[in-house]
C-alpha cells in the first residue's frame, strides 16, 4: 500500500487521501482494529467522497486498507449509538460512504480489498462500482450472527451483483466465502496475487480516468438506473444525455483520435 498522505477536507488520521494524476486513494487507516469502522472514519469517509465528486480533476476513485486487511466491518462497541445519535443519516449534500442516502458519488469508485472484507467493510466496498480482491481474501456478511442485519446496504446490493438465492445463501447464514468463491458468483470482478492487488487498481482506475468523463459519468448514471428502476426507465434516460455528449468536444476527440489512430485526450468538455 502507498505512502499516503493526509489532505486537506479530511480531518482524520484514521482516513488518508492521495492525489495521483486523475485518480484519488482513499485508504482505511486503523490497521491495529482490522480498520474497523468508527463515527470518525465515516464522517472522514464522506469528507473525502464529497472532495473527490467536486473536484473536475480527479476522475476515479480507489478505496483499499492499510494494514493486513480490508476491513473487519463496523466498531460493534459503537454501532448502537452511531445509529440512535442520526449519526448515519446523510442529508442531500452530504455523502453516505454506503451510498444509500444523501448525495451519491457521480463518479467511479474501485474497491481493492485483501485479507478480511466483513460486514460494514464489504458494504463499503459494495457501494463502488466493481471490487478487485486479493488472493485468498475472506468475505463474509455475518450481521444476523450479531442480532442485526446487513443495513449498510449489503440485504439489497448482495442480489444486485450476485442473484437472489446466491445472495440469500450467504446473507442468511452469515457464512463466510473465499476469493475464488467471491468471484465465482460475481461478488468481486478481479482476483489477483496479494503484491499486485494496489497496483492493479491503481491501474484500472487509471485507464478510467484515460477516458472522456462525460461519458464515464453518463455510463454511469444509465447503469445505475437500469439497476434501480429497470431498463425501461434506463432506456428513457439516455436521449437526454445521448444529446449531451455528442456535442460535446470530447465527442469531437473521440473522432479525431479514432481517424489519427491515436488514444484520445479528453478534458471533460
């Protein structure tokens, strides 16, 4: 894992960022508690979404966790009051790190995970947009072990990416699952040697970062309505923004890199 560095917006030592080119790190930092998350950790976590969506320069995002894990989920001994104090509710404007509630990230978001990915840990890492995972990486979602349920949205991303009775089989017995079986079932899209796991990540979020942005932005948003509300309303969405981009100078670009047999350079206009 990087060097990283603390920046300015996030005000905790327990989450780091690092600018590199387009891309923006975002590491979980408590790695003597499994990087279990805490009120700070979350609030530092929507610190850091809100910069990374306001700022035109960075154009993907990588969350992984120092230490020898992922994330081990949420801090138990504070679970109960983060929920009673509202601590976990996110008003418009404001970044939910699960990203069911409040402003949702409008950009790419790769999660690199190694070792132990629990709980509110893999709800994380379930709310970006793919999940590349180290060999021999544990996974597992055992909230109904400890009276509660995956309410960090795991009970509705789960069937998302990996079907009903798939995801029903895990949450259900709170069970855990390896790589190889994350992958088999589409939980994780990418396995890799531990060594390689943050630089493979790093480059991938690179090669988004090398396309036009707003054509990755509206990918993005047409995909996340067909997950929503269906094809349908998807397909209803895309004359608006079809209208958009192909006026657009990246558009123009794109065609010009096409005929020169170059890659494109794109600005985001």
């Amino acid at each position: 894992m990087p060097e990283s560095t603390i920046e300015a917006g996030v005000k905790s030592s327990t989450v780091t960022t690092e600018v590199r080119g387009n891309v923006l790190l975002i590491g979980l930092n408590r790695p003597d508690k499994k990087n279990a998350l805490t009120g700070e950790m979350f609030s530092a976590l929507a610190d850091a979404y809100k910069r990374y969506d306001s700022d035109d320069d960075l154009r993907c995002a990588v969350l992984y966790g120092e230490g020898g894990v992922f994330c081990a989920g949420a801090d138990m001994t504070q679970l109960k009051e983060l929920v009673e104090s509202g601590a976990l509710v996110y008003n418009e404007g404001e970044y939910d790190p699960f990203g069911m509630e409040g402003s949702r990230l409008s950009k790419p978001l790769i999660s690199a995970v190694h070792g132990m990915c629990f709980a509110g840990g893999l709800e994380l890492a379930l709310a970006g947009e793919f999940i590349v995972a180290a060999e021999g990486t544990l996974f597992g979602q055992p909230e109904v072990l400890r009276g509660v349920f995956a309410f960090g949205g795991g009970a509705a991303r789960w069937a998302e990416r990996v079907g009903y009775a798939n995801a029903q089989r895990y949450l259900l017995t709170g069970n855990h699952l390896d790589s190889t079986e994350a992958f088999r079932i589409g939980l994780v899209q990418e396995v890799v040697p531990a060594a390689e796991l943050f630089d493979r990540a790093v480059g991938l979020a690179n090669e988004i970062a090398a396309a036009a942005p707003m054509g990755v932005h509206h990918s993005l948003a047409v995909s996340r309505i067909a997950a929503a509300e269906g094809t349908t309303a998807a397909f209803k969405a895309v004359p608006q923004l079809r209208s958009e981009v192909v006026g657009s100078s990246d558009a123009a670009e794109g065609v010009a890199s096409f005929l020169e047999r170059r890659a494109g350079v794109y600005t985001g206009n």
